[in-house]
C-alpha cells in the first residue's frame, strides 16, 4: 500500500512543488488549500503517513491547525512537518512544537532536504505500520488460542465425565453379569431336582403302563425326551455359568496330553460313529487344562454330530503358529497358536460363523440334531479368557473348520 501524505498549503503552486519533489518516491497525495479544509479531510481519513503544511495561512494557521488536528486521538499518531518562509527565533519555533510539530523545512525548499526528511518519516511509518499488523496478528493469534485453550478444556471435562459415566457402566454391567452367572447356576441347581423327579417318575408309569397304554406309551416317552433336554440344557447352562479363570490356573501345558485323555474318555462315542481322528503334534501353551478340555470337546462331539451319513467321518486336529503385531507398540511382536479342527461334515453357510458362537443359537431343528445351543458360546468364552479367540470357516457339505487362537505367551496380551 502507498503511504499517503497530506499537503496542506495556500497557495496552488507550492502544492504543485512539493508534489513534484516527492512523486517520483511513489507516495499517494491529499491536497488542502486551508487549515479547516485539511480538517474537513481529517474527519474522514486519518491514515496518513505524514502531513506537510505552511504555518502562514489565512483563518487558520498551521500552528492552530495542529492543535486541533491532535485534539482528536485517532490523528495524534500522525507526524507533522511545518513548512515556513520566516525564522520565527527560538520562541516561536518552541510554539510550533508544542503544537505537534516534529521538524520544520525553510523555504525556498531544497529538494534532497525535503525527500531525505520525508523519507525518514515514511520509514518510520511503514515500520510501525509492520509492528501493527503483527500486533494484530499476534492478538488474533492469542485469541484463537485461548479459545482453543477452552474448547480443550470443555472437551477434557466432557470425556473425564463420559470415562467416568463408562467406568460406573462397566461396574454396574459387571455387577449384573455376576448377579446373572449367580442366577443361572442358581436357577439351574434349583431346577435339576423337580426334574429328576420328572425322570424317574415317567420311567416308572413307563415301566409299569406301558403294556396298558399301548399307543398312548409315546407320549411318556415324548415325556421322557423332553425332561432329558431339558436336563442337557441344564447342565450345559451350569457349565457356562461356572466358568471363569485364576490367573494362577494358567501353567505351561501339553495339549497333546490333555487330547489324549480326552479322547480316551469319548472312546466309545468316536467308536460308535466309525470316525477317524488324526492329531498332530501340538506346541506347548499357557492355558488352563481344566478349561481346554471342554472347550476340545465341544467342538470334537460337534464334528461327530454333523457328520454325513453316508461318508465316514474325518477329524484332523493340527497347529501352526502366527505372527501378529501389538497395535500399542507397532515394535512388539506377539505369537500366536492356531489350533484347527477340521471335519468333513454337513457343513453350514459361512453368512452364519459369527451366529453360531451365541448363546442358544442352533442352524438345526432339535429333530434333526440333538443339542442345547450352549456348547459353541462356551468355546467362545473359554477362548476369550485365554486373550484368545474362535472363529470358523465352513461350506455346505463340504465340512467345517474352527480355529482356535491362543497367545504363546500369556503376559503378551492384555
């Protein structure tokens, strides 16, 4: 921006000389003929760089025009150069800077004075002009940040009070999952005993009706199914709510041993299927034994329960380890073992692998398979105490797979 000089003068030509001494530095000039014109001028503008003015005008002179001029407070910051013919002595040239005035140039103008002096001042200016701005900018800039400064803070105040609100959900979420657990194993103690009463008493009126009621003898039979799913969801039920985890209870342990025995133990059901079962060798692991043996023997009675009938059925159990990256530290790398169990079963839609794992979920009618729903969600849940996880992969007809991940190292994770 051009700074912008007001020349304030009587006379036309000196107007016209001053101009033409200073053009060619490239200032923006205001001209007035008057004191009170140049105060007319002023009540509009006041973003002069300087003001040049003769002392001997008409009505007003230049040292009366000054002091009006600096009455105002937006126009003291303006510099004023008196231009005079006369040397008023000491006394009046003190007036003159009483009045505002910071210099004086005598007629007749020497040119080089008057730019050099000019000069000085439109330096002056433009400097304070820079400090201005970055002023400004600096008190922009303070405000933005101490609005930041308290949107921050409101924000901070906001998640302190969400984090709290969340830790208060997540006790109050666990209180109420161990009143659930308490009331599950509760209410499924409570029920096994009106139910074995169930039991026996249709096995007697079987027993002892049954040549009498002939055709109607099915529906103690429905009776005595039903009372036996009833009582197999029963245990399953207990087994869920029972299950939790010591830390102490994880030793370094070989699954291989822990299969073994299991296996032993379902001699006779994997006798009856005809079913083949291979197991590789599997790596030791941190995990609770007490724990892997349910959990092994969900998903091994599962695979001998979905087998197709007219293919023998095939078990194969093996591992691989994996390699996964902690997302708290990207440099900390974490092993994994990869337990599959893989059959050749009925298989199901993969659409349904995350379904399968929920509490009660079944893809097949009781008629069909004989089952509670519980045995998947309690494999999840063991897995998931080991910092592990289960998940599934499986076509129609073409068998299924579920995959057990499981940390090497337990102090690993979590």
């Amino acid at each position: 921006m051009q700074p912008k000089i007001l020349l304030v003068d009587d006379r036309e030509d000196n107007l016209l000389s001053i101009e033409t001494i200073l053009a060619p530095s490239g200032y923006q000039f205001v001209k007035a003929n008057s004191g009170r014109q140049a105060l007319k001028v002023l009540l509009s503008e006041f973003d002069f760089a300087m003001i040049l003015m003769d002392v001997k005008m008409p009505n007003l002179n230049g040292f009366e025009t000054a002091a009006l001029i600096y009455e105002r407070e937006k126009l003291k910051h303006i510099p004023i150069i008196f231009i005079t013919a006369n040397n008023y002595g000491d006394e009046n040239m003190f007036k003159g800077y009483q009045s505002g005035a910071i210099d004086y140039i005598f007629k007749p103008i020497n040119p080089d004075v008057l730019r050099a002096k000019v000069g000085v001042l439109i330096e002056l200016y433009r400097k304070n002009r820079l400090l201005f701005e970055q002023e400004q900018k600096l008190i922009t800039i303070n405000r933005n940040l101490e609005r930041e400064i308290n949107e921050r803070k409101v924000s901070e105040e906001k998640v302190r009070q969400l984090n709290h609100k969340l830790l208060e959900n997540i006790a109050n979420l666990e209180s109420a999952n161990k009143d659930l657990e308490r009331f599950a194993f509760m209410a499924s103690h409570d029920l096994q005993e009106p139910l074995r009463k169930i039991r026996m008493f249709s096995d007697r009126l079987f027993s002892k009706y049954r040549d009498v009621l002939h055709e109607d003898a099915k529906m103690v039979t429905r009776i005595q199914q039903a009372a036996e799913r009833m009582q197999a969801l029963i245990v399953d039920i207990l087994a869920f709510s029972k299950i939790s985890i010591d830390k102490s209870a994880f030793v370094n342990s070989d699954l291989n041993v822990v299969l073994t025995d299991l296996l032993a133990e379902m001699e006779e059901e994997v006798h009856e299927t005809h079913a083949r079962i291979s197991i590789e060798p599997l790596p030791p692991l941190v995990v609770s034994p007490t724990l892997m043996r349910p959990l092994f023997q969900n998903l091994i009675s599962n695979a001998l329960k979905y087998r197709k009938k007219d293919t023998e059925a095939t078990i194969r159990i093996r591992s691989e380890v994996s390699v996964g990256v902690n997302d708290r530290d990207k440099n900390l790398v974490n092993r994994y073992c990869r337990i599959f169990v893989e059959d050749n079963g009925i298989g199901f839609d993969q659409k349904y692998a995350e379904e399968i794992f929920g509490m009660f979920r079944r893809l097949h009618n009781n008629g069909d398979y004989a089952g509670t729903g519980v045995g998947l969600a309690l494999c999840k849940k063991i897995a998931e105490l080991h910092n592990g996880y289960i998940s599934a992969r499986s076509k129609v007809n073409e068998g299924s797979t579920f995959i057990i991940s499981l940390p090497i190292r337990q102090e690993e994770v979590g």
